[in-house]
C-alpha cells in the first residue's frame, strides 16, 4: 500500500476528483479514501508512488507520502483543492 496525506482533500468532490485521477494513471489501482483523517491508501496495479502522486497533484491537491507527513510535523501552510 501508498500512503498519502492529503489536507486540501476537505469533501466528497475531493475524494471523487482524486479517485478518478488515480484511476486514470493506474486503472488496476484500488483506491481507498478516508476524507476525515485526509488519508488516502493506493493498492497500486502498475504505477509507481511518484506517478500516483503526480496524479494527485495534477488533480489539484496536494500529496504528502505518509511517512514524510510523520518526520515533517504539520502540513504545509497552502490551501487547495476545491473548497478552500
């Protein structure tokens, strides 16, 4: 699995956008979404973790891999997505 935090993901039309764009870049990727903790979880088919999050940031969103987001401390300060 890939782990990205997402923190400009803030609703449904997030989740949806960035499903479709990982969709699009691995279309034997499972995507799974959890819109309250930001998270989003890759069971990749072919892509790589960096053309997943070139997928999401091509989305318009801002991809943190997991473990990066846990050494870093808090996100960065920008606003994205749809609704901020």
């Amino acid at each position: 699995m890939i782990d990205f935090e997402v923190k400009d993901m803030t609703c449904g039309h997030c989740v949806g956008a960035i499903t479709k764009a990982l969709q699009a870049a691995d279309k034997d990727a499972r995507v799974e979404i959890d819109l309250g903790r930001h998270l989003v979880r890759i069971q990749p088919g072919t892509a790589d973790a960096e053309a997943l999050a070139g997928a999401i940031r091509e989305a318009g969103y801002t991809p943190v891999a997991v473990q990066a987001a846990a050494s870093a401390g808090a996100a960065s300060g920008r606003s994205g997505g749809c609704c901020s």
